[in-house]
C-alpha cells in the first residue's frame, strides 16, 4: 500500500474517526485505525464497540491499494504535528507503516496488514457496509436540531431500570420523533423525516450523537441517512459514516408523562426568564439547588435562598391572567431547556406545585420537569 | 478546628453573658427596682413561673423556674414584674451590635449569651482581656447593663470562666493554664457533665475536674463508654468547637425516637410495629423542619442492658416514612437475633439536611405517596398521632401490647 494526500485532510479525517478510537483497549486492535487504500479512494476506520466511524477521502492519489491497521492514539498525535503540506504513507517490505512529509519521518508498526490490497482483518471488530437505500432519510439540520433539543436532559449515570443514558429515535409512517430523558426531566421534540416508512425505534447512544453533530455539520450533504441494522444503527451525512450500539433494556413510556396542559399557563421571554434564573441560583444551596418560581397576573417572581449565605429574588413580565401558584424547581432543569429553546417566547404549563411542569419551547418541542417539594 | 490563619494555639475566645439580664433591662426602664429583689414572671394567681430573679432575690433562695407563689413566700418584700420580651429583644439587639465591631464572628447562643472569636484581631486589640473590658465599659454606658466575660483559648473553658467571674466579671485563662484552673472546681461545672453523670462520678469518687482529668481512661471509657474519655478531655480544658456565625449553618444534628416498653417483649411483630410508629414519629419531625434524611441507625436494648444498634445509609435523602421504613425492618431484621427479652427499641434519623425532594417523572407512584403523607400529617396535626395509624400498628392500642391472640 501506498499513497500521497494532503496532510490537512487525512488529519481531519483522523480526527472525525477519533471518537470511536478506544483509549483503553482490552485488546490492542480496537485501539487502532485501520486505513484502507482502495483504487481511487481511501477509507478511515475506527471502532470501539460502542461506535465506529468510517471517513471516505476522494482527494489522494492512491500509488498501491493497500490496507493496514495501526496504533490510532500515536496515528492522530503524529498528524497533528507533521509540518508538511503533502504526506505520503506507505506499508514498508517490513511491515511498518511509514509516514513520511518534507522533513519529519515517522514509522509506526503495523497490527495487521496486507499488501494485496483484499480487506481481511482478523481481529479488528467488522464495521457493517451501508449498502442500498436507507430506511429514513432526514434534512441533516433537522436532525441536528433534534439531538440538540433532547440530547442535554439523557441521564449520565446508568439507571438500572431504563435505559434512559440514550436518546429514544422513533420514525413511524415519517413522522421522526427524540426523546431525552433522565427521569427528572424530558425533552421530546417531532419533526417530519423525507422519507422513512413503517416503523422504526432504537435508544441511540449519546457518544454517537456527540460524533455527528460535531462532524456531520462540516459534510457537504444536506441529509442524513439512517440504517437500522440489527443491534446497531448507522448514520451516513456525504462521506461520514457513524455507527453506534443500540441501547438495550426499556425506554419509558414517555407518553403517559408528558401532561396534557396545564391550568396554569405562563408565557415567558426566554432570555429574561434565563437571565433572572441564573441571578438567583447564584444563592442556591451548592448541593441541592433551589429555585422559586412565583406567578401572579403578569408576573413571575424567581427566588432563591441559601441558608447562612442570603437571598435573591426579581421578577419579570409575563404574559398570564390565571391565579397565583408557587413551585420549586432545580435551576439547572430550567436552564438546560430556556437554552436548547427554538423560540423566543416559550411557554410554561403548571397544573400545581407537586405536579410535573410542561415548557414550550417551539413547534412540536416539549420539555417536562418535575418540580422539588417539600412538606414544611 | 482553627478559624483561617489562627491556629488552635493562638484562638481567642469570649463567652459573654448579661448579668440578670431581663431584671437589668427592667431597671433601665424603672430605675427604682434597683438594689430591690426583682423577679420576672407570671402572677402566681395563674400559676406563673419565675424567669429570671435578681442578685437580690436570689440571696433568698429563689432560683428561676421556681413557681412565683413560692418565690413570694421566700420573700415577702419581693417585686414582680411581668415580662416585656419585646423590650428584651430589642435590648439584646443592641448589646449584640456593640459586640459585632469587635469581631464578625458572633455566636448567639440566647438572648443573653454568645460567643465571640477574636482569634486574629490581635492589631486591634493585642490582649483579648482589654477588648473584653472595653466591650463591659460600653455595654455599661451605653446601655447600662453588665456583662461578664470569660476570655481563654476555647469556647469550653470561656465559658466556665465567665460562670467563675459572674456577676460582673471578667476573668482571663491564659493558654495552657486550662486545666489548672479546672482542676479545683467540682466536676458539675463543666458544660455536659449534668446531675445524673455528676452522682455517678461522685459514686467513683471523682468530685473535681482535677481528679477527673487524671483518672485512667480506660476506666472512664469502661463506666461512660465514648463519652468518658470525652469527658476527660475536657476536663482538662481541652475542646476545638469553632464559634459558629449564624452565616454558617449548624452541622446536622440527628432526629431520633425511643421508648422503653412498660413490659419486656421478644414479640417481633410488636417490635416491627412499635419501629413503624417510632418511624412515623420521626420522619413526621423530620418534615415539619423541612429536612432530608440520609441515615437511619435503630437501637435495641434487651432486658440484660445489652444495646446493639445498626445504622444504614440510604442512596438518596428523604423525608418519607415508606422510603425510611424498609431499610428501619431490614436493621431491625438483621440485629434481633438474641432470645432475650427487649426493654427499648429506638431510631434515629441523621445527614439531614435542608432540601427539597426531587420527584421523577417516571414513578408517579412516589410522588402520590408523598399526597398520601402530606395528608396524613395533616390529619395528624389536627386529631394527633393516633388518628390515623398503619394498619400493622393497630394492635400496639391494645393495653397488653401483645398481638391479639387468633380466634
């Protein structure tokens, strides 16, 4: 194998398969990359067993197809640091995997490999090929908006009971739907897919999410095409394709927790609702924060007190003719979801104190929150 | 535990206290009560209390919480005043804003008491002594009430310092003669050591803090368990409790129940049952307080006056019943293991903390318990604790305390 690129794009390339190179490998090939010159393109892989990402790079001239699986930590550190324009990498007689641009000459062993060009490796773990026609396809941005309204409320511990760690994607008859989730909180967002019939669910792992909105936005494609595949999802954005686990175990039936409005409906701007938060949870207790929310005929009173520290209280305009009601509420949940909001205007639904509150936060975007109580 | 740069060498302590102060106060408003036996209280007609007698009074043997038909009699020239505690609260506003100049940090204990850590205010004031008698000197002109001071390196000995110096008195222990200036004094005068321990020490022949201070730990740890070389320690003079301003919040105490049954029982339906209702009891404290537990610890003491006791800590915090509940059996499961009869079961609630519960989304089935309990403490509060019971306590009501025998 052997081939001459251009050192900003094969470096981009590694950096798209970064993610899904293990830092810890229980065995040495899944902490590696496997780079395969085939005729007129070369290919970028990485896997972990939790995703994998596969890079397709038209701009390299390809002197002898090729393939070799070499250490991806030490692969990504030495691009970062190559200072020629052009770099031309090479399988050497001996089995080293030779990099070589201007003046810098790095070698580095290879794991496997083959200079017959067949692509066979043995141990390193089989990245599915996504081969015929999706089974949704979604506008690119509207996908990206989605993880962006539901990825933030997913829990960051492992909850034994459901498998709330990921984000819930469910397509039915082309309505596309995310759910987010870590039992105190959720955010549910639909939008329309382009195509996508029958119907299809997977928990998609956060990790992999991160992957595609990082690199999916830089690709040159405006869609994003979606495979379920047995116990795994792949996503192909132009040249990027990103694979993940699908999350096993139960997703909640997010349904039966989404309240069906509320007596009490407060309509809010959305950067004053968020400036007049974060002033008060500056006098919240560290551990457990706290925040009050107070409406009355056109007001909301945000409060906050920190025992031995002191109290914080301001109030803002907003749009309600109902009664007075109070209710308790971590700062951050409100935070998280006046931030990820698509309008400018969003909306808060309060049966009462103890009950979950539903927020607006754009067409077809909702966040619920479970309010803090207390008995005294 | 030392305050910033001050290490426990260097502190510098005051316990102030007002001498009579609600007596002092009155006689600012009528200076005629001066050099007279005054008494603050209730009439006697409608069974009233003394609260606070004057030095004069005193002399005559009237102590406070002593009823004031009583007090009349021990002196027929007595004066009674009803108590104005709004006066008293304004009063001790004021003496307690002259003493913040001197040091933020101020720990009022009760309206006419606090501590004062003057650790580090050492160019201001080199000697602690001279702060504290200027502090008497003000109080005096300004407000005309008298202070007594203790000054020493630790609340402990200021404290019993400024009970030596009383009345209007100032006295100094200057570090590292603490325990000599213990050593003298009967060992009821050291905070902590109450009537009950002071007849047991008395029993071993430990009158003073001196003789105290020098018997063997071991010993002490044998009669009074943990608390006897905790003792000892202070007794000789030794005690790191920082002075708390009210900015700092306390640490968390505990909540706790216990009850020592009327007859010996090995029933464990009984015991379960009298666990549920010491539990209710206790977490129903625990909310009224607004706070979260974190710990439960159940204790036994069986008819031989062997304890054992068993605590847990739970992943979350909480101030329901149901959730304290399973883990209370689960103690009490795993401890009751002796065939000896039990004289008191108890529980304890600790890691409080101040919070709020945050219900999920996704088990409703708390959040409708927590209805549930909010409910029941309402019932409680109006008809008392027995107005409504969990059905497995029903049959404590019966006077037997056994479990009904089947039909």
């Amino acid at each position: 194998m052997k081939f001459l690129i251009d050192r900003t794009a094969f470096r981009d390339a590694l950096q798209r398969v970064e993610m899904a190179i293990d830092r810890k490998p229980s065995r040495p090939e899944l902490g590696g990359v496997l780079v395969e010159a085939v005729n007129d393109h070369l290919i970028v892989v990485a896997s972990d067993l939790d995703i994998a990402v596969r890079y397709r790079l038209d701009q390299v001239q390809i002197e002898e197809p090729g393939w070799a699986l070499v250490p991806g930590r030490e692969l990504v550190d030495v691009f970062r640091d190559i200072e020629a324009d052009a770099v031309s990498l090479a399988l050497t007689d001996k089995g080293q995997f030779e990099i070589h641009g201007g003046e810098d000459h790095c070698f580095l062993v290879s794991m496997e490999n083959s200079s017959q060009g067949a692509l066979e490796p043995e141990r390193f773990p089989e990245v599915p090929a996504l081969a015929g026609e999706a089974d949704v396809t979604l506008e690119k941005d509207v996908f990206m908006q989605m993880v962006n309204s539901t990825r933030f409320a997913t829990s960051r511990v492992h909850e034994t009971r459901f498998a709330t760690e990921g984000v819930l994607f469910e397509v039915q008859d082309g309505e596309a739907t995310m759910v987010g989730t870590d039992g105190r909180r959720l955010a549910v967002i639909r939008r329309s897919a382009v195509r996508g019939e029958g119907r299809r669910r997977a928990v998609l792992l956060p990790k992999m999410l991160d992957q595609i909105v990082r690199f999916g936005q830089d690709e040159p494609a405006d869609l994003i095409e979606v495979f379920f595949l047995n116990n795994r999802v792949g996503f192909r954005i132009g040249n990027l394709e990103s694979f993940g686990r699908v999350l096993e175990g139960e997703f909640p039936n997010y349904g039966n927790v989404i309240p069906q409005g509320g007596k009490h409906v407060v309509r809010a701007h959305r950067e004053a609702m968020s400036r007049k938060l974060k002033l008060a949870s500056h006098l919240t207790q560290d551990a457990a924060a706290v925040v009050r929310i107070a409406v009355s005929p056109d007001a909301m009173e945000i409060s906050a007190e920190h025992e031995g520290r002191g109290r914080a209280a301001s109030k803002i305009e907003v749009d309600y003719t109902g009664s007075g009601l109070t209710a308790a509420f971590n700062p951050v949940y409100l935070l998280d979801g006046l931030r990820a909001a698509h309008a400018e205007q969003v909306e808060l639904q309060m049966e009462e104190p103890t009950r979950p509150a539903k927020m607006v936060l754009g067409e077809d975007y909702e966040y619920v929150v479970m309010p803090l109580s207390t008995f005294a | 535990m030392a305050r910033g740069a001050a290490s426990a060498r260097d502190r510098s302590i005051l316990h102030v206290d007002l001498d009579a102060f609600f007596v002092a106060v009155e006689r600012v408003r009528d200076p005629s009560l001066v050099g007279r036996p005054v008494v603050v209280g209730g009439p006697p007609e409608r069974r009233g209390v003394v609260a606070a007698a004057s030095y004069e009074a005193r002399a005559y043997g009237i102590r406070s919480a002593m009823p004031m038909a009583q007090a009349q009699r021990l002196c027929p020239d007595l004066v009674r005043v009803d108590g104005s505690h709004r006066l008293y609260g304004r009063a001790s506003r004021a003496v307690f804003a002259l003493l913040g100049a001197y040091t933020p940090i101020v720990e009022k204990v009760s309206v006419d008491e606090a501590y004062l850590d003057l650790s580090g205010t050492g160019l201001l004031f080199p000697r602690a002594v001279d702060a504290a008698e200027r502090m008497r000197r003000e109080v005096r002109e300004r407000l005309r009430l008298d202070l007594t001071v203790g000054v020493a390196r630790n609340r402990l000995v200021s404290k019993v310092a400024s009970a030596f110096a009383k009345p209007q008195g100032l006295f100094e222990v200057r570090p590292g003669q603490e325990a000599r200036f213990l050593a003298p004094l009967p060992v009821q005068r050291l905070p902590g050591i109450g009537p009950v321990t002071t007849r047991r020490l008395l029993d071993f022949r430990i009158p003073r803090l001196g003789v105290l201070a020098a018997t063997e730990s071991w010993f002490l740890e044998e009669v009074f368990g943990e608390h006897g070389p905790a003792m000892q320690r202070r007794a000789r003079g030794e005690d790191d409790t920082p002075v708390r301003p009210p900015w700092e919040p306390h640490e968390a105490r505990t909540i706790g129940h216990e009850e020592t049954f009327a007859q010996d029982t090995e029933d464990h339906g009984f015991l379960r049952a009298k666990l549920h209702e010491l539990l209710a009891a206790a977490a129903r404290r625990l909310r009224a307080q607004g706070l979260l537990a974190r710990k439960i610890s159940v204790r036994l003491r069986y008819a031989d006056f062997v304890s054992e006791s068993r605590d847990t800590t739970l992943p979350v915090a909480t101030d329901h019943d149901g959730e304290l509940l399973a883990p209370a059996l689960e103690l009490l499961h795993r401890m009751a293991t002796r065939r000896t009869l039990v004289r008191l079961l108890g529980v304890r609630l600790g890691g409080l903390s101040r919070g709020y519960w945050q219900g999920s989304l996704l088990d409703p089935r708390r959040a409708r318990e927590r209805r549930l309990v909010a409910a029941l403490d309402g019932i409680r509060d109006r008809h008392g604790m027995s107005a409504v019971r969990a059905g497995e306590t029903v049959w404590l009501r019966r006077p037997s305390g056994r479990r009904p025998a089947p039909a």
